[in-house]
C-alpha cells in the first residue's frame, strides 16, 4: 500500500519527515501522478492505443512533447513561408544571398531562412518633393520649389544595386537641379522659363538614375513658381514692376509706331504721284505748245501778216482780260484815256470773285467805240483767214 494512501503508515509520516497525524503540514504534489495525466491526455489526443500501465511516464511525455514542438514549428514556418503578390505588386526571392527569381502575381511560397524575399508596389507612383535656394546663371539666388514623380520599373536593380534607392534619387534630383539653374538666367527661372527646366531636369535626372541602375523611372518633374528669397522678396518685386512698365511703355511706342508710318508713308505716297501727275501735265503741256508752235509757224510762212495782226489781237485780248484796268483809245490813236475802275475793284476782293475785265466795267461812248473797232478787227481778220 502507498504511503500517501489511508491507513497505509502506520507511523503517518510522509517519506520527508512530514508527520500527517494533526494535519497541520501539507507534502509536495505526486510527479508521477502528474506525469501519468498528461501522458494519458497525449494519448488521447493523438489517437495511442496504449493503456494506462503499458508503457513508463517518462518515455511516453517526452514523444508527446516533441510531437507537438515540431508541429508548432511546422505551423509557424508554413505561415511564414506562404505569401499573396497582389495585382500591383512584385516580389524578388533571394537564395542564399542570390537572386534567384522575380515572382508576379499570385499565391507563392520560399522556403526561409534560406530564402529571403523583397516586396513592392511597382505600379504606384510616388513623388518626391524638393526646395532650396539655387544659384542661377547671372549670380542671383533664387528659391526652386521642385517635385519629382517616380516609379519602380526594375524591380530586381531597385532591390540588389543600390544599398537606398530613393535615397540616391534624392540626392541626383538635388544634383540635376542645381546644374540646370546655374546654367539658365534668373529671369528665365522666374518667367516662362519653367517648362524648358523641367524637361531639362527630367532628362539628366533619368541619366543618373540609369547609371546607378536604380530600377527607378522618373514620369514627371514639375518646376512650380519659382521666387527671390524672402529677404530680398520687395527689391525682386520693384523690378518685376519696372519691367511690367518698361513693357507697357514699348507696347504704348509701337502703337503710336504703326499708326503714325503708315500715315506718313500715305502722304509721301500722295506727295510722289503729285509730282508724277504734275511732271506729266508739265511735259504734255510744252508738247502741245511745242506742237502748237510747230502748226503755227506754218501758217505764218503762208500768210505772215494775217498771223501776226491774230497774234497781236490774241494776245491783247488774254492781257486785257487778266487786269482790272481799261484803256480807252480815241479816234485816230489820239486822246487815250487810261479808266481804272476802284469800286469794282473793292467789291472783287471783298467777294474775291472773278478778276474784273473789260467786257464788265461800263464804259463811255468811246470806250464802246474801241470796243467795237477791236470786234470789227477780230472779224475782218477770220474773214481773210477763210479765203
């Protein structure tokens, strides 16, 4: 009999010395009992057919506790070695350090710790925003505000090349800037200048990126508003204005430019075909007279004192008829009287009508006399000229 069971010492003391009789001292619990339980939940647990006393405690705990020690392990590694790729992503699975492959989409597995694997988003694009104060061409020092859009297109070179990528994109955005503003004036920068940088930018940009083999293309570089440092922010404006002025003053110039040379250019225009017109009148008229001379020096040949009394009178009377004065011969070339007609002449140049001549100012009998004589010479002289 135990010596735990009742009646089983007759001394009632415990194998430690404890003495069981008052009941005041408690022993240490049964490890074998305790082994025997929980040998016996293993079994049923795991399906044993054993019963209670076919085989020790001890051998049968210790497969049980390494039974389920090795199926925890094998749980855990199958949890950490089955991974999903979504749609947007890649992953890279390196074997004992190397690469081994760039798996897609989908459900995979890799065996760690042998295999280690890198996963990323190689469809989302990201951005990177950058500004600082630049040095520009002229020596003037301008504040660049600058993002860079970017996405993994090498997935394996983004992973394996460069120890931080996006890092190394960093600092050659800082370097491509930083060239490209030193090489352009301050008010290219600050003007329309903007579109040209960041096209500029870009391309060096990518050119960096793909001599480190960063795995990284850059899809878009905006250049946003460039501006003068704050402490300098007044003076930069002042000049802005002076330049919006000098701009308003010159377009005001060129207004007053293209109405006022086309006017001039009408009037020289004008001025020249008057002088054409007046050259050809001018030439036209003396060969007419030329003409005129020409036809009248041969009828002079033929009739010499018929042509000259015509030209006499012709001229007499184209002398008469341009003055204001009227000579009044008497009979016989004697007592001519010179009549200048004042009230006439007044209200000629009050009306500023046509000059006064003969045939207008009333005259005396003898001037009606002369008159008369003067047609009656005019008409013996046609008289001959028709025969």
């Amino acid at each position: 009999m135990a010596w735990n069971e009742p009646g089983g010492n007759s001394n009632n003391q415990d194998p430690w010395g404890g003495n069981r009789r008052g009941g005041d001292k408690k022993g240490p619990p049964d490890l074998d009992e305790a082994f025997r339980k929980l040998q016996e939940s293993l079994n049923g647990l795991f399906g044993s057919g054993k019963k209670r006393g076919d085989a020790s405690p001890g051998k049968g705990g210790g497969l049980g506790l390494l039974g389920i020690g090795l199926a925890v392990l094998a749980a855990i590694w199958l949890y950490s070695a089955v991974y999903v790729v979504d749609e947007q992503e890649q992953a890279v699975v390196l074997r004992f350090g190397k690469y081994y492959e760039t798996v897609g989409p989908g459900l995979n597995i890799y065996f760690p710790p042998i295999d280690r694997k890198y996963m990323e988003n190689v469809t989302r694009e990201r951005a990177y925003s950058k500004q600082g104060q630049m040095l520009t061409e002229d020596e003037n020092i301008v504040e660049v505000p600058l993002t860079v859009q970017y996405k993994i297109s090498n997935l394996q070179d983004f992973v394996l090349n460069v120890d931080q990528p996006e890092v190394s994109l960093q600092h050659a955005t800082d370097s491509a800037l930083r060239h490209v503003v030193g090489s352009t004036a301050m008010d290219q920068v600050l003007t329309e200048g903007r579109e040209l940088m960041a096209s500029e930018i870009k391309e060096r940009l990518q050119r960096f990126l793909d001599t480190y083999r960063t795995g990284i293309t850059v899809t878009q570089v905006n250049v946003q508003s460039a501006a003068a440092p704050r402490e300098v922010q007044e003076a930069f404006d002042d000049v802005i204005r002076a330049r919006e002025d000098e701009q308003r003053a010159r377009n005001q110039a060129e207004t007053y430019a293209n109405g006022v040379v086309p006017e001039a250019r009408g009037q020289a225009q004008r001025i020249l075909e008057d002088a054409n017109g007046y050259r050809d009148e001018t030439i036209s008229r003396a060969k007419g007279e030329a003409d005129r001379f020409t036809k009248l020096v041969a009828e002079y040949r033929k009739a010499p004192e018929v042509t000259r009394q015509r030209l006499y009178l012709d001229t007499m009377q184209e002398v008469f008829s341009n003055t204001s004065k009227v000579l009044v011969s008497g009979k016989d070339g004697q007592n001519n009287l010179l009549y200048l007609p004042l009230d006439k002449m007044v209200d000629s140049a009050r009306s500023s009508s046509a000059p006064v001549t003969s045939a207008s100012v009333p005259a005396s009998d003898s001037g009606a006399r002369a008159a008369a004589d003067l047609q009656q010479q005019q008409r013996e002289l046609r008289s001959r000229e028709s025969r």
